[in-house]
C-alpha cells in the first residue's frame, strides 16, 4: 500500500521511534508499502524550523534515502480539493495532507485524532494494533 507519513510520524521516525506503536513500526517497515512524504511536510518542517518552533539538523535526501521514503509533490487537484473538505481540522498544513491523501487515495500515518473526522469522506488511516 501506498502510505503518506505525516510530519509528526516522520520526525518521530527519526528522532523518537519508540514512540510509535510496534504496530506502526512494522507496517512502515515493510517492503510490502511505499512511503511518502509530502512537499506539504517538509515545507512545514523547513518553515517551523525557520521559526524556532522546532529544532531539528538533518540532510533530508540521505534520511529519505536511508528511510526508503519518496516525495510527493503537493499538486493543483489537490489544491483544488480543499475547497470541498470541511473544516474538521483547523491547521492549514494537515488540511493539505488530507486532501492529498484523498486525491491520490494514499493511506494515512498519523498520531493525530482530527484525522478521523475525515474517514466519512474516503480518507484511510494507519491503524495501529499495539
């Protein structure tokens, strides 16, 4: 399956795994699934960083690279998109995941329990077992 890691799961991934589920863990690890990592997110990291809202050092294309995770260019349909979804979820950088997510009907990794609302619309979440 094809699986769009949000930023927090992706900063967990480097930084703190063993916050995630064993789970989680597993799926992400699996050959068996393409991970994916917004533009959306690492233009959220890049800004946050910029703000001192988070601190952060690593060279993207070689953790990317070591993680087997590609980019996912965030594009006009999905744009285009958010004009339909509701706002269940009020921050700006997660409402372009979900339409991507939606647009490109990718599965969700994600700790955040706004994404949820948005099931009603088609949108998958990474459930986690453990």
């Amino acid at each position: 399956m094809k699986i769009l890691i949000d930023t927090h799961i992706f900063l967990w991934l480097l930084y703190e795994p063993e916050k995630l589920s064993i789970s989680i863990l597993e799926t992400l690890a699996s050959e068996d699934n393409d991970l994916l990592l917004s533009s959306i997110s690492i233009a959220e990291i890049s800004i946050k960083k910029s703000l001192h809202k988070l601190n952060v050092e690593f060279d993207l294309d070689y953790v990317l690279e070591k993680l087997d995770i590609k980019t996912l260019d965030f594009d006009a349909e999905s744009a285009m998109k958010l004009y339909e979804i509701p706002y269940f979820h009020k921050d700006p950088f997660d409402r372009m995941l979900i339409s991507q997510a939606l647009v490109h009907n990718l599965v969700v990794a994600t700790v955040d329990e706004k994404f949820k609302f948005y099931e009603q619309l088609g949108l998958i979440l990474l459930k986690s077992n453990s």
